[in-house]
C-alpha cells in the first residue's frame, strides 16, 4: 500500500511541473495549493532533496524546484524514495540474504510476477503522464 508519504510526494511533485516554470516555489504555495500542512510537506521535501529529485533555496526567492524536465522522473523512483523498496516479499528485496526455502517456495513464483508487473507500471509512468 502506498502511504499518504508517497501520494503527497507525487503531488508536491507535479505541483512543481505545473507551477515552476518562473522558478524557486515557495512550500507555504505548495501547500495552500495542495492542502496539505506545510508541516508535513517540509519532511517529505527533505526526503525529495535528499534522495536528488529536487532543489531547494532558502531565504528571499527560496522554496523549491524540479532538478530535472517532468518527463525524466518516473513514478516509481518517487515512490521509492518515499516509501523504500516495492518489493511486495523481504525475499525480493535487493541486497536480500538468499532465503534457504526459495528452491521449494510455491508462492515465490507470484511474488516476483506480482512484483514484475508493480514496477513495470510504476517506472513505465513518466511524471509528465500525470500532468
């Protein structure tokens, strides 16, 4: 399930490509805009500029911006950065430790197809799809 974290950074997100074109946009914008409390909004963009998604600029003409064009961020690399891995099982999660009943697990099979199709979705979805 994807946490109020990630619908918000998607959000936040395509509010910036609507809205960024003359620059730095302020969070208390965002958040009217968007209402959603500037609070909440300030720990998710710190998670966005930190995981390089987007800029910030603090003081007179500060707030935040797009690093890059709407078509070359995916959803899915959003969406990780908010919510971590979209491996449905920690079996299939990268760095994962090889789990002593994969060569008879029944289920795994469905878990890496469930997971196949999550992903091809969510990074076949361009941000500049949403706008």
């Amino acid at each position: 399930m994807i946490s109020t974290k990630g619908r918000y950074a998607l959000r936040i997100m395509i509010d910036l490509a609507q809205n960024g074109d003359s620059g730095n946009v302020p969070l208390k914008d965002i958040a009217e805009r968007q209402q959603i409390s500037k609070k909440y909004l300030e720990i998710i963009v710190k998670d966005l500029v930190k995981g390089g998604l987007l800029g910030g600029v603090s003081g007179k003409g500060g707030g935040y911006s797009l690093c890059r064009k709407p078509e070359d961020y995916t959803v899915g690399e959003i969406l990780e950065i908010m919510e971590g891995t979209l491996a449905p099982v920690a079996c299939l999660e990268e760095g994962a430790a090889a789990c002593p009943l994969a060569p008879g697990c029944h289920t795994l099979p469905m878990w890496k197809e469930y997971f196949q199709l999550t992903r091809d979705f969510f990074y076949g979805k361009k941000l500049s799809d949403l706008l």
